[in-house]
C-alpha cells in the first residue's frame, strides 16, 4: 500500500500517483524556488489564509505583520497592566 505512515501509525494514502500528471493548469510553478521557505517551516512558522478582501489589501506578510503588530500596541495600551495582552 502507498502512503505515509502518521505519528499515530496510522497511514495516510498519497492517492493514485500513477495516471501521470494531474496538476491543474492554472498551477504555474515555473518561477518557483525549490526550499525557499523550509528554514520559516521548520521554525514553526504559521499560515494564514487570508480572505479576498484583506489579501487586497495587505500584499506581503511584512505588511500582515506591521499591522498586526501595532494592534498588539494599541490592545497593550488600552487594557490595565494585569491583563495585557
């Protein structure tokens, strides 16, 4: 059987491989580079979907995080020093 093999050992099928290739058009992985976010990834990094709207407005995840960081700011100072956040 193929698949791989969960830390519960349960084993998680990887689906028919063998019809060739069924990436979907749209997918262009072209200008892509191999690796570039696994040292993020293994760090721990999130990800965060974002809806149509908010990805409209905010392009980059440097964007995301200015944002989110001075909310943390404004939440910071508006709370009593026992319940910051």
């Amino acid at each position: 059987m193929k698949g791989l093999i969960m830390e519960n050992g349960e084993i998680m099928s990887r689906g028919n491989t063998s019809d060739g290739d069924d990436m979907r058009p749209e997918y262009d992985f072209s200008g892509g580079v191999r690796g570039q976010r696994y040292q993020q990834y293994e760090a721990g990094t999130n990800v965060v979907f974002l809806d149509p709207d908010i990805a409209k407005v905010f392009k980059d995840s440097e964007s995301v995080n200015r944002a989110l960081r001075l909310l943390l700011d404004l939440a910071r100072n508006q709370l009593p020093p026992n319940r910051a956040a």
